[in-house]
C-alpha cells in the first residue's frame, strides 16, 4: 500500500494520503496549452486532462467475503480516466484527482 506526501507551504508539515478502497490519487497531466494548429488556448478555452500518474492506491474493494479485492493499476502507472470522474482536490500548488478504479478507462504503456 503506498501513501503519497505533499508539503503544506505555510505551515511547512507534511501531509499523508492514502485512499480508501478502490480508490487511487491520480496527478493529472498538464492541459495543452496550444493547438496541434499552432494555436495558443487561453486557460478558459483549455479541456480537463484527462491522464496523469497515479500517485498512490488504496487496498482495494472490500469483497462479501471480507477479502480485499486487488487493484489492477498500481503506482506510477500512466492512466487515462473519465473527463469527469473523480474527486479534485489541492495539496499546496499541485492538484489531484481521486478516482475509483472503475473510472479509469485505459493504462498506458
């Protein structure tokens, strides 16, 4: 099970996530700021990234059985999820995406 840590900037502490779950705390990749025309977006007119790293995982669902079930995605992977799946959420000046499993859609290899 990994944890991720974020440094808050005023009170100089860390934070630990870890998520619950299915769960898995996703870094997204930055939004494309140009056209593949050469195009330069504003940040009004950008899309939601819809990829990024996942950063940490929780244990997994917890099945009937009471067994955990295990995840298919594991840390460092490169995922693609749903444009509006998942949870946003801001540690300092870097930003996550917490989303189920179920809302990742492809691992890019």
């Amino acid at each position: 099970m990994a944890t991720a840590t974020a440094t808050k900037t005023k009170t100089k502490q860390k934070i630990r996530f870890r998520p619950l779950d299915d769960r898995v705390l996703v870094q997204p990749s930055e939004a494309e700021e140009t056209t593949t025309g050469g195009i330069i977006l504003p940040d009004t007119a950008q899309e939601k990234p819809q990829r990024g790293e996942i950063i940490s995982t929780g244990p997994g669902k917890l099945l009937d059985d009471g067994q955990r079930g295990e995840l298919s995605v594991e840390v460092g992977d490169q995922v693609i999820y749903g444009k509006y799946s998942g949870t946003e959420i801001e540690f300092g000046p870097d930003k996550y995406v917490v989303v189920r499993e179920s809302d990742i859609l492809a691992v890019v290899d």
